[in-house]
C-alpha cells in the first residue's frame, strides 16, 4: 500500500495536482498507514462515517465530503469539515453558509457539475448554476472550484472530452462569476481509474480510494 501510494504522490506533485486519499469503508488503521507516510487529506462519501473518523483519528487531518450531502445532515460536519466538495444545489449552498457561520467559520466548498453522459443524479446544470449563483450571498463559504464525474466507461476518449469540458466549465465560471476569488482555482477530477487523464486534462486534484486501500467490498 505506501509503495503505491509513494509512487502516486511522486506523479502526482511532479503534476501539481494535490491528492485526497478516499478512505471510505476502510478502517482508522488503513487511515493511519498513510497518516504516518505523510498524507494529510481524505476523502469520505458518508457523514456518519466522516464523524465516526474525525472523533477517533487526528485533529490534523483535512476531511473532504465527497458525496451526496443530505440538508439535514450538514449540521453534523460543520464544526470540522475541510472541505465540501458535492454542492449540487443552491438550498445546499444555502444551508452549509449558515451552518458554517453559526460554528464561527469557513467552511471550503467545490461546486460538483454533471458531466457524465449517464444520467447522473448528482450536480449542477451549468447553465442553470451561472444562472442561480450569486456567490457574494456566502459569506461563510469559500468558493474553491469544482468536482466533477466521467462517466464509467472504458471509452478513453469520453472521459477525455468530459475532463475537457469540466476544465472549460472552471475557466467559464471564473470569467463569470468568480472574477475577484482568487481561491477558486480547484479542478477536482480524476478517481483510481482515470486519474491520469485527468491530470492530461488539468485536474488539480484527484480522489484516489481503491489504488491506495485496496478494492471496496461496498459503497
Ligand atoms: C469512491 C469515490 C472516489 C474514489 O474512487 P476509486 O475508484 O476507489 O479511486 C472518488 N470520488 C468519489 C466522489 C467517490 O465516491
């Protein structure tokens, strides 16, 4: 396991692309192992799963939320979480501002954009989000980019296009509506499958689970 893992931070910062070691399912003792080889940044699909881990494992490590997040679940994680990088609605947008700012803080957050062919339950619309979004309304958040899934194909060449058109999804965002946020520069893409094409296709950051921890039984 921290042969591979060294080997994928190597490619991955000579990429300049940050890594979140997705860590769900999988125990404190596999959380620590990389813990000791030096990763910081993990990833979580469950909030009661996130919580179970934040209350037993070290106050330093960043948690990132990377599924679908329940409104009336937020207020379990607003206290301690990183990073939330499945908004896929306004109303969520909404909540996580106000449960950020009653805990007296930021909390990080990516805007998750449907780009897979499949119909995907999860994400934006991007017309819809650069017509809804008016981000000056959040104080308690901060607008650090987007997330995004390929679809689940062996199709290289699909996944390529829908990286592409995330990139192109960022620059558009930026230009239009996060002009003056200089902190909204992520490109969350690229999971065990399709990092690399990720990366070729400007991914700043990739979640990385099963190439690190070994396969999932369930999700
Ligand atoms: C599980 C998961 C990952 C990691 O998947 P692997 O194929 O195990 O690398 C990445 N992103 C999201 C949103 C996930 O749910």
């Amino acid at each position: 396991m921290s042969k591979n893992f060294i080997a994928i931070k190597e490619e991955l910062d000579s990429a300049g692309a940050s890594l979140i070691a997705v860590s769900k399912t999988k125990p404190n003792e596999a959380i620590m192992e990389l813990y000791q080889a030096g990763q910081r940044a993990f990833g979580e699909n469950r909030v009661q799963e996130l919580v179970q881990k934040y209350e037993s494992l070290p106050k330093d490590i960043s948690w990132h939320l990377i599924g679908h997040l329940q409104k009336n679940k937020v207020k379990y994680i607003a206290g301690f979480v990183d990073t939330i990088q499945s908004i896929d609605s306004i109303e969520l947008l909404k909540i996580v501002n106000k449960k950020a700012q009653e805990n007296d803080r930021n909390i990080n957050v990516l805007l998750q954009i449907k780009i897979a062919q499949e119909d995907s339950k999860y994400g934006f619309e991007m017309a819809k989000l650069v017509n809804q979004l008016d981000p000056k309304l959040y104080k308690n958040v901060k607008f650090c980019g987007v997330m995004g899934m390929a679809t689940f194909t062996d199709d290289q060449a699909q996944v390529r296009s829908e990286f592409e058109r995330l990139n192109k999804y960022h620059s558009r965002l930026k230009e239009e509506l996060f002009d003056s946020y200089p902190g909204f520069r992520t490109i969350s893409m690229g999971m065990s499958g399709d990092y690399k094409i990720a990366i070729e296709e400007g991914s700043t950051m990739v979640r990385i689970g099963s190439l690190l921890f070994g396969t999932r039984n369930n999700n």
